[in-house]
C-alpha cells in the first residue's frame, strides 16, 4: 500500500497573484463604513461589488469546469479568495453560490445551470438551513402534484437567489426560479450574510438530481472552505488589533508594550496559525480527496473558537473605541459568531471525527 503524498499547506505563486487582485479590489470597493452603511439598508448584499467579483474576474465560476465557462479551479484557490472576503467581511453570496450550490450542481450535472452561476447571470443558493451540518439531517418539503409545497427557513443568502437548490421528501433536489418562492427576511446576527425563510406554495420545479449524494457534497465543501473565511476574519483581526496597539499609548508607553498583552497577541498569533494550517489542509483535502472527511471535521472542530476568541480579544484590546458602531469589530465579532454554528458547530465536527477515527465521542 502506497503511502499517501504530504498535504501542500503553502501558498503557490498563481495563489498569492489571486489574492492580491481580490484584496486589491475589495480594499478599493469594500471600506468597512461602507459595509455598516449597508447592513442598516434594506439591501444588505453589495450588487455591485459582487458583479466586479463575479464578472471580470471571474469568481462566480471559479469551481465550474472550463467547458462550461467557468475558471476550472479547485478548492485551494476558493479558499485564498475566502481568506479575502472574511478580511473584509464582504457581503456577497461566494461562499453559498460559487461553493456551495455550486458543488451541489455539480454532483447532480447540472450543466445548463453551472453556465449560468459561472457567468454571473445567476446566484443559485442551496435551500438548507446555513445550521446543517455535512451528513446532519436537512428538511425537505412536500412534493405534491408535481409542485412543491412547503417551508424552510435559515437559509442563508436567499435573499440574493435567482435559483434556490431544493430537497423535496421524494429524495430528489429541485431547481426553483426565486420568483416562484416567497422569501421572508430572518432576524439574522451577522447582518454581512443574512438569513431568510422560503415558502413556496406549489412552486414548479425542476429535478437535478438526487438529494442526499448532493446536499452532502455541498455541505462538506462549505464546512471545509469556510474555515478559510474564519481565518481571514481571525487574521485581521490580529492584524488590526496589533497595529492599533502599537499606535494607542497610555501612561506615555505604547499599549502594545506592556507584557501582559504581548502575550495574549502571542498566543492569538499561535492559534491563528494552527488555524491556518488547518484551514489550508482541509481545501488541500477537497482539492485532491485524500481524508476529506478529517481533514474538514479538524478544521471545523478548531476554526470557530479561534475566529470568536480574536474578535473578542480585538474588541477589549481596542477598548472604547472597539465598543462603538463605528469601529467595524462588531462585524468581526457577528460574522465570527455566526460562522461558528455555521454548517455545524465545532462539537458537531469533533463527533463526527471521532466516529472517523475510532474514539469514544467527546
């Protein structure tokens, strides 16, 4: 039996081009006023930001095929242009379009669909509660008459759908024009990706495929690319929390040179990358299939706490200031939380790898 190759953690130089060009363009479209402005609109996503991702530089169809117009990539580079958007806490739909519903298309061949998301004239949005984790139990609603009837709520993104991706109790996931469902804003905490709740009242639908094989498929990616995100978030926040310190002084001293904060910042510093090398196996994981299943449950089971305890650390170290509307740490600080029971929280991951490995759950 052949011993399986080393994980690549490290970025390669067509990785770090793209991520300069994403950061480029969300530090020039994605200034933190601007997205509190936003998030107290009725329109939370930011169109236009999103149309500058998705059309030029092509990132509504990073995972789709070339041959179905898309950029032909894999997970590893999803996961650098992830870094970036939780740097900027971007509200736009990349991670539950270009991942998410995406991998869920693709499991079921769905070509005629992936060319749309790959060209941005569709967000297509997985109908499953952004709770559910990969494996966990996901409602479905009622196939009757050959419509669908039924409720779900949680789902985030919907708001922006053109195409919701749904399971219906036959066992089969539906294509539905986000015209033919009714979709209700949720009060969400993370108002950067907010929730909504779709009912559809003998909506017409079209079958792609089978469900469970799909949604699995979908879950799993976005569990493992959304650690991905939490580092971006934790990242900045570390970043932004040591230069202020730097900068803030009292007693006629910088803050940052008191020892008790040196060591709090060193130990975030060594979680945050403990949380890289996680987040960087589980998309070199989905890239290549070699013990996906751990790969995504270790970075899931680890990624929330890091992500939390940063923007917590980073709303006390920035003091008074931290605690104002106007600082954008509260964004941070909703997203990280958010993300945390996002597609499953980290006790729900660290079952699961338990069962993976053979242990007594914890």
């Amino acid at each position: 039996m052949s011993a399986q190759p080393e994980p690549a953690l490290l970025y390669s130089e067509e990785e770090d081009a793209l991520r300069a060009a994403v950061r480029d363009l969300l530090t020039d479209h994605c200034d933190p006023a601007d997205v509190i402005t936003r998030t107290e609109s009725a329109s939370p996503h930011d169109v236009s930001l999103w149309k500058s991702l998705a059309g030029p530089m092509g990132l509504a169809g990073l995972l789709v095929p070339e041959e179905l117009g898309g950029q032909g990539a894999t997970h590893r580079e999803a996961a650098v242009v992830l870094e970036e958007l939780g740097r900027a806490v971007a509200p736009v739909p990349f991670l539950t379009s270009a991942v998410v519903a995406t991998e869920a298309l693709l499991a079921c061949g769905a070509d005629d669909l992936l060319t749309e998301v790959a060209s941005a004239t569709s967000v297509a949005v997985l109908a499953v509660g952004l709770h559910v984790a990969p494996g966990g139990p996901v409602p479905g609603v009622r196939l009757e008459g050959g419509a669908l009837h039924g409720e779900l709520s949680g789902i985030a993104d919907a708001a922006a759908a053109d195409v919701l991706l749904v399971p219906a109790d036959d066992g089969g996931l539906y294509a539905v024009r986000a015209t033919d469902a009714t979709v209700t804003p949720q009060t969400s905490l993370d108002l950067t990706r907010p929730l909504a709740r779709v009912t559809l009242e003998a909506a017409p639908g079209h079958r792609l495929g089978d469900s469970a094989p799909a949604v699995r498929r979908a879950l799993r990616s976005g569990a493992g690319l959304l650690a991905s995100e939490q580092l971006g978030i934790a990242d900045w926040l570390l970043t932004e929390t040591v230069r202020y310190l730097k900068e803030r002084k009292q007693f006629n001293r910088q803050v940052g040179g008191f020892q008790a904060l040196k060591h709090r910042l060193a130990r975030l510093w060594l979680e945050v990358a403990g949380l890289r090398a996680a987040a960087r196996n589980a998309a070199d994981a989905l890239t290549t299939g070699a013990d996906t299943d751990v790969a995504v449950a270790v970075a899931q089971a680890y990624a929330a706490q890091v992500a939390v305890r940063a923007a917590e650390e980073a709303l006390q170290l920035h003091g008074g200031i931290g605690m104002t509307w106007e600082h954008p740490v509260h964004l941070y600080l909703k997203r990280a939380k958010a993300d945390s029971i996002a597609y499953g929280a980290a006790g729900t991951h660290r079952s699961a790898l338990a069962d993976l490995a053979g242990l007594p759950k914890p």
